[in-house]
C-alpha cells in the first residue's frame, strides 16, 4: 500500500519544527528515520495531512559526554550509537543494547528519539534508558521540560509527550560497575521476546547500587523496583539471584501473541534476567 496524500515540511529549527507542529495540530506528525511511522503510514493506520522531517535540524543530532553526564541527540542514528567509540568506552551497554536492535539496514535510519518516543513496548530503547535512568528532554511552545524515562510510558503508544512537543535529548549519568544487555529473540531482525537491562555496582562483596527494567514484556518497559530493593545491600549469591529474578518476573504482564503464551513469555523472561544479571555481576 502507498500511504495517504500528506504535505511534506522539512524545518531546519526545533523552534521551526514546533511551530508547524503547533500550526497542524494532530494532523501533523514529525518523522525521524520513518521505520516506524511510513509503515502505519503505508498501512493507513494513522491519518496524517503533514509530515515534519526532523533530519535538517542540527541541534538534534550528536552524543556529548562530559562531567559524567551524556547527552544524546534526539536524530542520533542507532548505527552513530554503536560506531561511536568514545560511548563504547564510556557506557558500553549502549553498544551491546544496538547491536541487538533489529539489523544494519534499520540501524542506519532509525534514531534514538524515535525508538523512545514512539511509546512500542517492543522497542528496546525505552528499557534501556529505564536501565539507566535517563531523562527526555522535551520542548515545544511552552518551553522545555524534562521527564524520567522511569516516568514517560503511560501505556502502548501513550507517553507523557503532548503532541505539541518534539523530544530533542536524551540524558544520563555514566553508570559505574557491571552491565548487560539480554534479548530473547526469534530470529535477526525480530522484536524481543524478552529482554532486560541490567547495571549492578558491588562494593566488599556487596551489592551498591543495582538496575534493572524489562523491553516487551508488559504494555510498557518495566523498571523492576521490588527486585532492585533485593540486590541492594546483599551479597548476591544464589538465593538472592533468584528472589530478585522472580520479582522481575512477578512485575512482568506479558501478552499472548505470535512470540508465545504468556506463560513461555515469562519463563523466557526468568531466563534473560538470570543472564543479565549474571552477566552484569561477572563485570563489575
Ligand atoms: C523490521 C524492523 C525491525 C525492528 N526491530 C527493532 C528491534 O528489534 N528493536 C527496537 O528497538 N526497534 C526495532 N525497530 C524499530 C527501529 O529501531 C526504530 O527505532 C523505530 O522505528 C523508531 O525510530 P525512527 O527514527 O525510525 O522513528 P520514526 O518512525 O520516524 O518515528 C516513530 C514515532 O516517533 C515520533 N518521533 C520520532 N522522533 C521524534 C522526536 N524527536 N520527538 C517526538 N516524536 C518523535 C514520530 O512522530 C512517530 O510517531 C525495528 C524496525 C523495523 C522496520
């Protein structure tokens, strides 16, 4: 199918951007790489009179580390993620999540502003910044404003951005310790059957400071709150493992679909967050 009859905008401002978006209501949408939003476009599942390309805004774009903040541009390619050497080095659990998303081709036009503002429970960015406490920067025409992403995702394809508002960063400290990525996948270039994000610090055999949130295993990624007050101020033997493995599962609310019932959803999701856990403890 070829989508609907649209007016095409290309601003090279946010404040251009934001002013179109303002001008067309919810008849306008802005594009990003487009891998999500040409397909429903294509499939007509949404009704969209102006598409407003962000690709011409520079203020969106690049990744800035310093004073152990990061800052990266909502127009950041998941392919400038994983190329960029100096956030490998930094925060490697961005290249080790990247590397999973889907396939090279996909990489190369998908950005990281449209994985976590798009609201898809399967994407697994919005996990991961739960994983690392990220906050969104938003702006639009009351000014700018910033979200937890522990906070954004309201429902699938809800989050706390008004239509009016373009999200133009993501944030987040430079975690210290362990981390691991984990994704149960059908095939390269599937969504997660199961994923998890994990960082744990450990300190004398302790554990500091731990997180973990969950991609495609409920309406919303799931920052697991219960199984983080486990780890935390433990020694993290077997038991321990276990108890907070089975608080991500209990925090998990899969769906049926084609990657399964819920009950194989939340084996599998007992195994990745096993994985992710033990993967993460073993480098920290
Ligand atoms: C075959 C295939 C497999 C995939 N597999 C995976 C996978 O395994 N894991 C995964 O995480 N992702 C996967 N994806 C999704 C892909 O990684 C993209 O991240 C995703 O499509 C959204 O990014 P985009 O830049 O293409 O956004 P777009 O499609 O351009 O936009 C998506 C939505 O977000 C809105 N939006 C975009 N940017 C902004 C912004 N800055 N501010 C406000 N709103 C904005 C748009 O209006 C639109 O509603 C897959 C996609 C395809 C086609």
């Amino acid at each position: 199918m070829i989508p609907d009859n649209f007016e095409y905008h290309k601003p090279n401002s946010i404040t251009g951007a934001i002013s179109l978006l303002s001008e067309w209501g919810d008849d306008a949408r802005v594009i990003a790489g487009g891998h999500s939003l040409i397909p429903v476009m294509k499939q007509r599942l949404t009704d969209i009179s102006h598409l407003i390309d962000l690709k011409d805004i520079e203020e969106l774009k690049g990744i800035s580390i310093s004073n152990g903040i990061v800052k990266i541009g909502a127009m950041t390619t998941q392919h400038e993620l994983i190329q960029s050497e100096e956030l490998a080095k930094t925060v490697p659990l961005i290249r080790e999540a990247s590397l999973q998303i889907a396939d090279p081709q996909v990489r190369y036009l998908g950005t990281l502003g449209g994985n976590v503002a798009n609201g898809d429970p399967a994407n697994d960015m919005p996990g991961l910044m739960q994983t690392l406490n990220a906050s969104y920067e938003l702006k639009g025409p009351d000014g700018t404003r910033n979200v937890d992403a522990r906070e954004f995702y309201e429902a699938a394809y809800f989050t706390a951005r008004e239509d009016e508002e373009i999200l133009s960063s993501i944030s987040f400290a430079v975690p210290n310790g362990g981390y691991a990525y984990e994704k149960q996948k059908r095939k390269i270039g599937d969504y997660a059957t199961a994923a998890a994000g994990v960082l744990i610090e450990v300190e004398n055999n302790i554990c500091k400071t731990a997180s973990i949130a969950l991609t495609n295993l409920s309406d919303t990624p799931v920052f697991c709150q219960n199984a983080v007050k486990i780890l935390i101020g433990n020694k993290l033997d077997e038991p321990t493992i276990q108890e907070a493995v089975t608080a991500c599962v209990d925090a998990s609310e899969p769906v049926a679909d084609v990657r399964g019932p819920v009950e194989f959803k939340k084996y599998v999701a007992g195994i990745i967050v096993r994985k992710a856990i033990t993967n993460a403890l073993a480098r920290a």
